[in-house]
C-alpha cells in the first residue's frame, strides 16, 4: 500500500511565534519544525507498512518554503521513504484554498492508497485542511481517528467525538485525520538521522501541480481577544480551596 502523509513544516515552539505586523500573518522565517500533531500521522504511516511486512510506501508531502525540507527530514529519519516538498513563491502566503489546491495536486501525482493528516497544524491550527485536500480528491475523510484499522480495500476508523465514538469504515483511496491518541511517535535513531540525508528529496513548482495559486485573500486586520475580566491569582498555601469558595461566593456563582 502506498501511504502519502501530510505534514506541514511550522515555526519551531523554541523560536516563539509572532504575527508579522506587515502581513497580519504569522512570521514564518524563523527555524522550522515538523508539526508535532503531525508525527502521530507519520508513526500510523509506518505502522501501517510494518503490519504489511515492509511492503510498500511512506511519502511525506509539504507546501513550504525550500528550508521546510529540513523539517521533513524528521520525518524520513523516522522511517518515512520518500519527501515531497511543493515550493514556489507563487504559493507564498498560500491560503486555505491555495494549500489544498497544491497539495492535491501533489497527492494525485502519487496515486496513494491512502492519504493521512495530522488532527491540525500547531501554528495555523485550523483543523479543516484535510477535508478541503479530500473535496478536490474527490475522497471519502475521515477526521479525528483515535484507532485506524486496514482491511485491504477499506480502512475503519474509530473516531473520537465529544459524546463517545463513531465507527466508520470507507473504501480506499481515503483520507484520514488522526488524532494526537491514536499512538505514540517514535523517536528517530541515529541510524534513521543518519540514513534520511540519503532518502530521496524531490520539490515540486505550483506549475508542476496544476498551476496551483496562493489564492486572492488577504488578512486586512487582526483583533486582540478582549481583555480578560476580574481575575485573581490563588497560591496555594493549603488554603486555596477556601480561597476560590470565597471567591465565587463574592461573585454570587455558589
Ligand atoms: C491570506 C492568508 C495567507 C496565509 N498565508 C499563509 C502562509 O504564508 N503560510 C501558511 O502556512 N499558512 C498561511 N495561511 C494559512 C493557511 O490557510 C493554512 O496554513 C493552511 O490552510 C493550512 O491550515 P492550517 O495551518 O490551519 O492547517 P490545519 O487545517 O490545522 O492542518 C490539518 C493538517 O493538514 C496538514 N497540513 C496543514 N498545512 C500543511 C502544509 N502546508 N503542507 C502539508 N500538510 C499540511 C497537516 O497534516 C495538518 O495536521 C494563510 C491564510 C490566509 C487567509
């Protein structure tokens, strides 16, 4: 089975995130990291090719800038085979619309089996792309999989929700969402850090995936959240649960 996983390369939690105030985006020219939530993908990527024996294909696939590809190295030094990196300055503050057209484009060329997201990026955090990359596949998704099972020519996959789970089963090609439960992500070896430097690292332009634009939106404003009302600080000296009944008393919430 061929498995394409998406992973988006995103500014590293070490360098800080910040809004870059001419763009009202945020600044993406720091240090790069793979999104963690997308690690989990990764590792049910190579589990999943693990239960076949060895058989078949983990291709990591990316819309970034060209520095992007060091973040996909992670992956390959996780035991992913193969990196696609979708980078073009046409694509340059690509959104929702724009990211999905490429990597679609990108993931048609594969003709995966399957095709995994992590459950949302960690600086964007939208958690919608993968149903937009499944609209233009044309493919039945399946969001936040906490259990992923492959029967051949279906996948089910036990999704969690806020009131239990949903058990549902698509035909393959499919696209699947997990969520940060299904697994626990291995760490890279030496031998994998080593070897990925050696794994092929291909880049494709917008024209090599069909012309994909970065789309017509622009942010025009950004508004801080309102300000937080009456809070108060308890320390707990042993007194604290004291402290917070008296607190709520005062504001009638007891
Ligand atoms: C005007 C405008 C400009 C924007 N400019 C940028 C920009 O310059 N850079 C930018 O990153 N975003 C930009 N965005 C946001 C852009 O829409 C999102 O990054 C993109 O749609 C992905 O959404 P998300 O980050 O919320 O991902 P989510 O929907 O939270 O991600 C879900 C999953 O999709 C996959 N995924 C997400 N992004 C990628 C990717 N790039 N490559 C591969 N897999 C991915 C991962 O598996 C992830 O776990 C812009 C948005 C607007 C409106």
């Amino acid at each position: 089975m061929k498995i394409a996983v998406c992973v988006k390369a995103v500014p590293d939690a070490a360098a800080g995130r910040r809004i870059d105030p001419a763009t009202n985006r945020i600044d993406r020219s720091v240090e790069l990291a793979i999104s963690d939530f997308d690690t989990y993908a990764v590792e049910e990527a190579l589990k999943l090719k693990e239960a076949a024996g060895g058989d078949g294909e983990v291709v990591v696939i990316s819309m970034g800038p060209e520095k992007a590809m060091d973040a996909l190295r992670k992956a390959l030094a996780m035991g992913a085979d193969r990196a696609v990196l979708v980078t073009d300055s046409a694509l340059e503050g690509a959104d929702l619309l724009g990211t999905a057209r490429a990597l679609a484009g990108a993931i048609e060329q594969e003709s995966a089996d399957l095709v995994l997201f992590g459950q949302q990026s960690a600086d964007g955090g939208g958690a919608c792309l993968w149903s937009a990359v499944a609209e233009r596949l044309r493919q039945p998704v399946i969001s936040q999989v906490s259990e992923l099972t492959n029967e051949g020519g279906s996948v089910t996959g036990k999704r969690q929700t806020e009131f239990g789970y949903d058990t549902i089963r698509a035909p393959l090609p499919a696209v699947i969402a997990v969520s940060d439960s299904i697994n626990t992500p291995r760490y890279p070896s030496l031998k994998g850090i080593m070897g990925a430097k050696k794994k092929p690292q291909d880049t494709l332009s917008a024209a090599d995936v069909g012309g994909a634009a970065a789309a017509g939106t622009t942010v025009t404003a950004l508004s801080p959240p309102p300000a937080r009302g009456e809070a108060r600080k308890i320390e707990d000296d042993g007194s604290a649960a004291d402290q917070i009944v008296e607190f709520l008393a005062e504001k009638r919430l007891v």
